[in-house]
C-alpha cells in the first residue's frame, strides 16, 4: 500500500520522534512519502537517509488559528499538488498530529481515508488551543473528517469524548534512551532538567520557582531549561531575572539533554497540560526520576509518588526532595516503571498490532464516515475574492456621487482610491474640509459628515483586499459555523451594525447567513451599500442581505468592525448591541482606540480613554470568549451574559491612571 505523510513540523521533538516510530512500523510492509512544511530540518535528512519520498509544502500549522491557516491553504496552488498526489497512486493519507489539518483536507479532497495520529489534548487558554472555535469543535471536525485516530495516551483519547470506540485507538509514543548515563553519586548537586518547547503550556517559568525554593531549604540543585522557544519564552526570560537565580542555565536545543548536568538527574515536568511526553518515557527508560505535574498523561505512566498538583509549589519541592533522600532506590524503580509500562502495554508486538489494526481500521472505515463540512471550506476559500468587482464597487460611489456637489465619473473615483493607498487619510480629510468638521471631535458637522461625505467609501475601497479584513473574516465565518451546528434547525440571524460599503455583509450572506445591515441613516455610504447589494445578489442569485433603519427584531449574532472609536458614547452603543441579541447571543467587535492619528480624524478624542479595553467595556453585558490573536483583538467574541451585573464598575479602575500605569508595568515585570 502506498501512504502519504503529512508532517507539522522538522524539528526532532517528541511528536516527531513518535513519527518515526510509527514509519519504521509502516516501511516493512507499505511505501511511504512524506510531506515536509519547509526542506531545513533535522528530520528531514532522518527521512532521507531512510530512503522515504520527501516532499515540501510551505503552510504553517492550523493551531492555533485555524481560520488564517484554511485562508493559507486556499492560497496554495491546489490544483498542481492535487495532479501529483493523484499520479502517485496512494491510498492512505495519514496526518500526524491534531495541528495541521491541511492532511484530512487532501484526503478529502483525493477521496482517500485518513488516519490521524493525535498527540495535543486542547485546552483553553493555552498556546495551542484554537481561536476562533472551541476545542470541542475543532475535534469535531477531525473526528468526522478522520477515518480513524491513533491517540498517544488514553488522556488523548478522552478529549474526543466519543462513544465511537471503533475510530479511537492508542499507540503510546515510547523510545528509549540510547545515551549511557552516568551512575548517580550521592555527593552530586541534583540535576533539574526540564525538556521540550517553551511554551506556555509547558509552564517552564515555574521550574525557578522550584530551584529557588530548594536551594533555600539546602538542597545544592541548578536547574537546566533545554527547547525550542516558543510562547512562553518571554516570561520565562522574565522570570529567570526576577528570581536572580544564578544557577539557571537556559538553551534552544541539546542533541543528547540527558547528559546534561551531574549524575544525579531529575526530569521535571511542569506543564499544564501534557498528553503523555516521551521525554518521560525516555527518562525512565535509563533510570532518571520523573518528578511531574498531574497533567493528564504522567498520571497513566506514574506513580504517586512522583507526582503534584499542577503549580503546587509545596507538593512539588517536597516530591523531589523524597527522591533524593534515596536516590538509587528511586533510580531503580524509574526503570521498573518503564519496563513494567512496556510489557503491559507498548511491547513491541503490541505496537505492530494496534499499528496495522489502525490501518485497516481507516481503510474499512472509510466509506462509513460522511463529511458534512465542505460548505464551511469553500466559504472560507471564497473570502479570497471580492463578491463583487472593484469597477463595480467604484461603479458604486460614482454613482451616488451624482448626488454632491463635486460629482465623479469611475475613473475619477479610481483615481481617488489609488492616491488614498499612498496618502492615507485624504480622502476623508478632503470631506472635513468641505463640511466645516473639528477633527477627533463629535458634533452635527460630524454627522453631516457620515451622511453626506464619500471620503470613508474611498478609505474603504482602497484597502479593499487587506489580508488582515479576509483574517478578521474568516475567523467571524469559523465561530458562526460552530454557532450554527449548535442550533442547525434555524438558520442564524446577524445584524451588521456599521458595514459602510456592505462588502463584508456580502461576504458573510454569501456563507449562507441572513442578514441585516444597519448603518448611518440616509448616508450616501448606505446607498452605496445599496447598490453593491444589488450587484451582489444579481451576481450571485441567493443572497439574504436587508437594508434597515431601525432594528425591530433581536439576532443570534451582531458584528460591528471598526465602529465603536466613531460612537460619541460607546458605553450606550454596548447597550444597544445587548438589547439586539437574543438570549446566548454572540458579538464580534473590533475597536479602533490606538491614539489619535492624522489618517482617521473621525476617531473620537474622548474615546482614546478606552484603548484596548472592550472587554471591560462589555464586562456588564457580556462574557469574553475568546480574543483572535493574528490580527491581535480583530475580532473580540463575546457572548450575552444571562444576567447584567450593576455598572461598569471594573472600567474605573482603569480610569485610576496611578493604578492602570502599575498594573502594566508589573504584568511587563512578571512576563504576563
């Protein structure tokens, strides 16, 4: 059989170590190619000197925004990798890990089976849980779009919560440690060796708090932070100089990280969330005690005596400390541990057997599992083009331009638009001049401004294409869908509140949604809006877009980009978002309160107190559900609350400057 790889990454970490564990089981009896995000890697050459077909496709990985990776991958040339793995003739894709989905993606696209070998548990708030939608989502779609799941832990295997036995299966990622380690010395300083990505999930920050608190209580420790940077770098730089530990060594990688140190060593795991690890595996496997946050998957390799509650300082120092008071013993029995884990369960006949048995199960599976997601692909590929023309978008504004004094032809208006890309900010500019407007300040000339000014239809247009609106998009599309699957019997009601020229309602209507646009009243933006309403609906037949003054209905979602740093009172605008949205309603909302800049002299002084504080502005009303991290806070989700509390009483406390200023520096300080 022939079988596709889809690899996350190059480097040679756990995952990736698995990875090959798992060719090396497949390469006896099948042919394997492998496909690569980029050519440089010790992995990559590891593939090669085996002989495996190595391919390269630039796309980074799908976790943990998900949405700007489908915009990605539909930016590739699909059609010439679709030619090639056609030709190749396979007929299994397998996807290893849960954070690149472009392997199910291909699988569906070719009509081949998938097996997926998942080695992430998602959390929130962690660095690679999804934006966008809820891990219970994201899991969803691979599980229906899978025809089978390896899990590397039974803690993996959970997350899925599925009574569909016959798709979940478990291989536990195991290698032993080929280096020879050093007999331990009772005289030695302890060795803390902490191992893998620093990243906020691996929690590495806290292992000097850990150092610290032992060398006060007399235990000569140094502590050894070894991994590739990540997320959590920051703060564990930021708290390496807090601490002012001066036996804490920190490096991006070690080809052999159990020979670091002396010869009494303990792996420390401090993580948060850890699937199983197999640095833990290894570790044992040459007698170095494992020392390990309760995490998930070192309870099913551990025993309690090795373990703490995540971040409990106290049970974690004294666990070490226990350890080295017999060092030897503990040594002894971290072998024990791992030889007794092998034999019940990762022996290698064992692994051959749950292997081969995965295989058939995607292969038998297949068909069994209808997708129903192809629709949600394809509206996010469309973002990729405008709904409707530029010529037809300045068709637009030329058209209602009839209605000014300084009426324009298309041509004109186009050339408006390209001088706005290398000036921005004139067009707008030209109409505060013409209506007598005080810029960053509200008054009547402001609003004769919003009704009767083309300025902000020309800003518009001019950026018309910007990656970061088709990101914005394509996240609002992501979190619709999964509002829309948890209520599939009725199709979701959005208002638009703000949309100017109506492009993205367009976009959003064309995914299926009915909508409602509401913008300044008798503006010529909103007949604009009009006109590319028109256009979009004759060009794409069904298209539920409404054009409304006034709100009489409530909605399932409301989404306002870049509106509110506009509002003279933006407190009342929230109030009346909330008094739009039925119960479990949903808002996604961008805010403009950076400064004020020349460009955008319609951005209100009085709004700068708020800068990149809606979460607190919303507190009253709504509940934060996640924030979009590329572009950072374009969009905020919320979610109504079922009862208001009494005021905006967490905003003044950001209005004390002494306290707004000290609760910045001291989260810069901490490495928050």
């Amino acid at each position: 059989m022939k079988i596709l790889i889809f690899s996350h990454g190059t480097f040679y970490g756990g995952a990736e170590k698995a990875l090959l564990d798992l060719i090396d089981n497949l390469c006896p009896q099948h042919s394997v190619a492998i496909i690569f995000p980029d050519s440089h890697g010790q992995l990559v050459e590891i593939c090669r000197n085996k002989g495996l077909e190595v391919g390269f496709m630039p796309l980074g990985l799908s976790l943990p925004t998900p949405a700007n990776f489908l915009l990605d991958f539909y930016r590739l040339n699909l059609d010439a990798y679709l030619k090639e793995f056609s030709e190749s003739n396979y007929d299994l894709v397998i996807s290893n890990t849960l954070a690149t989905l472009q392997g199910i993606l291909f699988a569906q696209m070719l009509n081949l089976p998938c097996l997926v070998y998942a080695h992430e548990y998602l959390l929130p708030k962690e660095g690679l849980s999804p934006h966008g939608c809820s891990a219970k989502f994201y899991l969803k779609l691979y599980f229906e779009m899978a025809s089978h799941i390896l899990c590397a832990s039974e803690y993996v295997k959970s997350s899925f919560g599925s009574d569909q036995e016959s798709k979940l299966s478990v291989l536990y990622p195991f290698k032993p440690y080929e280096q020879p380690i050093l007999k331990s010395s009772s005289t030695d300083a302890v060795s803390l060796l902490v191992i893998g990505g620093k990243l906020i999930r691996k929690n590495t920050h806290f292992a000097i708090l850990v150092l610290k608190a032992l060398r006060l209580r007399g235990v000569p420790a140094e502590l050894h932070i070894v991994g590739v940077d990540g997320d959590g770098s920051f703060k564990l730089d930021r708290q390496a100089q807090i601490r002012q530990e001066k036996h804490v060594f920190i490096s991006h990688h070690h080809p052999d990280p159990f020979t670091i140190g002396g010869s009494r060593k303990i792996n420390l795991i401090c993580a948060l969330n850890e699937p199983f690890g197999l640095t833990m595996a290894e570790s044992l496997s040459c007698g170095i005690p494992v020392v390990a946050s309760k995490c998930g998957g070192p309870q099913e390799m551990l025993t309690e005596e090795f373990l703490f509650d995540v971040n409990d300082l106290d049970q974690c120092v004294r666990a070490i400390e226990n350890i080295l008071s017999d060092y030897d013993h503990y040594s002894e029995l971290s072998k024990f541990l791992y030889d007794d884990f092998i034999k019940n369960h990762n022996n290698l006949n064992l692994r051959k057997e749950v292997i081969n048995q995965a295989v058939n199960l995607a292969m038998n599976n297949f068909k069994k599992a209808p997708v129903n997601t192809q629709d949600f692909w394809e509206n996010i590929k469309n973002l990729l083009e405008q709904p409707i023309s530029k010529n037809e978008v300045l068709s637009s504004i030329a058209m209602v331009s009839q209605k000014t004094q300084n009426p324009l032809s298309i041509a004109e208006v186009d050339a408006l638009v390209e001088h706005e890309k290398n000036a921005v900010g004139s067009a707008v500019l030209k109409d505060v001049l013409q209506f007598d407007v005080v810029p960053f300040a509200h008054s009547k000339n402001m609003d004769r401004l919003y009704a009767g000014g083309i300025g902000l239809a020309i800003e518009l247009t001019a950026w018309i294409d910007a990656t970061d609106k088709k990101k914005i998009l394509s996240y609002i599309l992501l979190a619709l869908e999964e509002k829309q699957q948890s209520q599939p019997n009725s199709k979701l009601k959005i208002l638009f509140l703000g949309d100017g020229m109506g492009l993205d309602s367009i976009h959003i209507g064309l995914a299926g949604y009915d909508i409602d646009y509401l913008d300044f009243e008798n503006s010529l933006m909103g007949d604009c809006a009009k006109l590319n309403f028109d256009k979009a609906k004759e060009k794409h037949g069904s298209l539920s877009i409404n054009f409304i003054n006034e709100v009489f209905q409530t909605y399932d979602a409301v989404i306002t980009l870049e509106v509110i740093e506009h509002v003279p009172n933006p407190k009342d605008f929230i109030a009346f978002i909330n008094g739009c949205l039925k119960e479990q309603g949903i808002v996604f909302i961008t805010e403009f309160f950076h400064g004020i800049y020349d460009p955008w002299p319609t951005h209100l002084y009085n709004n700068e107190n708020y800068s990149f504080s809606l979460p607190l502005l919303m507190a009253p009303y709504f509940e934060l559900v996640d924030v979009n991290i590329d572009p950072l806070a374009k969009p905020y989700f919320f979610q109504k609350r079922s009862a208001l509390t009494d005021e905006f009483y967490l905003m003044k406390l950001f209005e004390e400057r002494a306290h707004l200023n000290e609760f910045i520096q001291t989260k810069l300080r901490l490495g928050y």
